[in-house]
C-alpha cells in the first residue's frame, strides 16, 4: 500500500510524499538522521523501540507501522493497532489505536523556524481516519496525547476523554465516525 | 497559547463526509489547493503513545546548536539521497538495486560524519544552490552530485557495493529454477 499525498513547505512550495509501509531503511534513516546527538550527548537510547515496533507491523496483522516518505526520506512515523482497542464511549465501537505518531525534528517552529514541512501530523492523522474506514470502523480513531501536544489534537477537533490513569494520566483523545 | 482558526478546519467533519462521498479517500483533500493553503501554521507539537516519550525528551534537550546541525543534515540528505538513487538506478542492477542502495546509504552516511575540507565546502556550496530554489536542471553544483560522490567512496566500498550487487544477482540466478519448478504442472 502506497498513499500519495501532497504538502507545502515553509517557503510555500507544493511537493509531493508518499505514506508507504515502514521498511527496514526508513527506520536506519530515522535512527541516522532524527537522532544522531543521542550518541553525542550520550542520552540512553532504551526507550527508543520504533525497531521493535517495525518487527511487530511485519510480524502480526493487528499493527501497522507507516513512514511519510518525501524524496526516499522519512518525514514522519505513524504506528497503528486496528483489531482489539475500543472506544472510550460506553459502545466501545471498535477503532483504529494510535500506537505513536511522529513527526521529524525540523518540522516544529520552536526546534526549526520555520519548520519545513507542514501538517505532516494532520496528514497522518488523516490517514489513520483513512485507514478506520478501510477496516469498517467509520474513521473512529484514539490516541494518548504526549504532554505538550493536547494542543494539536484539540485544533484537530478529536473528542477530549480527560487524563487516562492506565497510561500515565495521558490525555486521550478520540475521533467519532464520520458521518454525512 | 491561543489558536485562531481562520474558516474551515482541516478536519471539518462536513468537509471529510464530503470527500468520503466524493472519491471515498480521505488523503485526496491533500490534492485540494484550497485545503493545502489553508496550513497557516506548523502543526508543532504532534507526538502522543507512550513509546514517544524518549523520543520529545531528547528533542527537548537539544541545544539551538544541535536543531541547526540536525537541520543542516537533514537538508543535505534531502538533496543526496535522491541523487544517490537516480545514479544507482542507471546502474541496471535489476533485483539487486534495493540492497546496494540500501549499502550505498549506509557508505555516504559514514563518510558525511569525516570529510575533507574540500568537501565541506562543496557541501555548503550545495546546501545554497539549494536555498535559492532554482529548478533542478538549472543547479550547476547539485549536478555535480555523482561525480562527488564517487569520489568519497573507496575502492573498499565499491567492493563492498559490487559483493553485494553479486549477492543479489546470485539470489536471483539461484531462484529460477524453483519458480520454473512451480510452474510446472506435477504429473501422476
């Protein structure tokens, strides 16, 4: 599966991207390129499992992991779970779970202004939705907010659940269906 | 902080409905220009799911300094990698042109970490072109990529690169005579 998709850059500039199954060279690039100053700054790297992650979507059905590919080069990362989570609302609806979704360094105005892509996480939020209705949950999606970024998910119009106390009092989050 | 919303939002549920029922894909809005215009601002901060945590604490932690290396690579490899990989297309490797790029890359990465003098500054003479946005046909220096670039690789890498081309050709050789196999109807 390959989903072509357009962006702008900062400078205005429509280039095209594409979101493709994560592969084992997207993840050398993201460990190469988004974080070479771990080495130099010697921050431990145990909590970094997107290869553990990559090996689970190649491994068992339920997960999917996905790269916003632009020119061979991962701009950012999304992995999903589509079979057991289920909504927050009394109906526990099945829906597509946001394992972790990311976006590349230098594409947030406080690490990188301007920042060089825009809305590559509203392009993988979309495509998540996407990928809700392919499965025949109607784009119902939910996610754990990081600290920080509640922010994005409130201007994305997702659902507000308040802090969730089984992962770590992070805010969740959740789209409904969409319907005409 | 404080968002203004300026007419539609990118997930107007309508708008969505309304794609749906228009070519049943969500990311053909992406191809809308009214819906791309309308990306005012960065996204900022996107990261949710536990496992990203490390993941926003590094970033965090890093020195305006460090964004600016990390900006400057990520410029340089959003030129180079997509050289590399028209060069190695015209190669004619066939099967084996995944695992040589794949070897290719892994080579280029481990020479941008020790250039000579020389190099570097054929690196920001890229990096500028660059930032003037000519059209490709019209960057002198970026057109140079592949002569430069074979100048950074050793005579051990283009052995490395030819060993594993032969791998993938030997893989490829050595796979016919099941596929021809499979295709031959078993008889009683």
């Amino acid at each position: 599966m390959s989903q072509p998709v357009q962006l702008l850059t900062s400078g205005g500039q429509t280039i095209t991207g594409q979101i493709v199954p994560m592969e084992q060279h997207h993840y050398d690039q993201v460990n190469t390129v988004w974080k070479p100053m771990l080495m130099a700054t010697e921050q431990p790297d145990a909590g970094w499992i997107w290869d553990y992650k990559l090996r689970q979507s190649q491994q068992e059905e339920r997960y999917e992991a996905y790269v916003l590919d632009v020119d061979g080069f991962p701009q950012g990362l999304l992995f999903i779970e589509t079979q057991w989570h289920r909504s927050h609302w009394s109906q526990r609806w099945p829906l597509v779970y946001v394992e972790a979704i990311a976006t590349a360094p230098w594409n947030r105005s406080d690490i990188e202004q301007p920042p060089w892509l825009k809305r590559v996480g509203t392009l993988l939020l979309l495509f998540a939705r996407q990928r809700s209705i392919d499965l025949g949950y109607g784009g119902r999606v939910g996610l754990h907010s990081l600290p920080g970024a509640e922010g994005f998910y409130q201007r994305q119009k997702m659902l507000e659940h308040g802090p969730d106390p089984e992962k770590d009092d992070l805010v969740y989050f959740e789209y409904n269906a969409i319907s005409a | 902080m404080t968002y203004e919303h300026t007419g539609r939002e990118p997930m107007d549920e309508q708008r969505l409905a309304d794609q749906l029922q228009k070519t049943g894909n969500l990311m053909d809005l992406t191809f809308d220009q009214a819906w791309l215009a309308e990306a005012a601002e960065d996204d900022g901060w996107i990261e949710a799911g536990v496992m990203m945590r490390p993941y926003v604490n590094y970033l965090k932690s890093l020195t305006p300094e460090q964004n600016r290396s990390l900006r400057f690579q990520a410029k340089l490899l959003g030129i180079l990698l997509p050289e590399l990989k028209q060069w190695i297309t015209s190669w004619g490797l066939g099967q084996s042109f995944e695992p040589v790029y794949t070897a290719a890359r892994q080579t280029l990465y481990r020479h941008l970490k020790q250039l000579t003098e020389e190099q570097e500054d054929w690196i920001t003479a890229l990096i500028d072109e660059n930032d003037q946005r000519l059209p490709v046909e019209e960057q002198a220096v970026r057109s140079q990529t592949s002569s430069m670039l074979a100048q950074l690789f050793t005579v051990e890498d283009w052995h490395e690169l030819a060993e594993v081309a032969a791998q993938g050709m030997s893989q490829t050789v050595l796979q016919i005579p099941q596929a021809v196999s499979d295709r031959v109807p078993a008889t009683a």
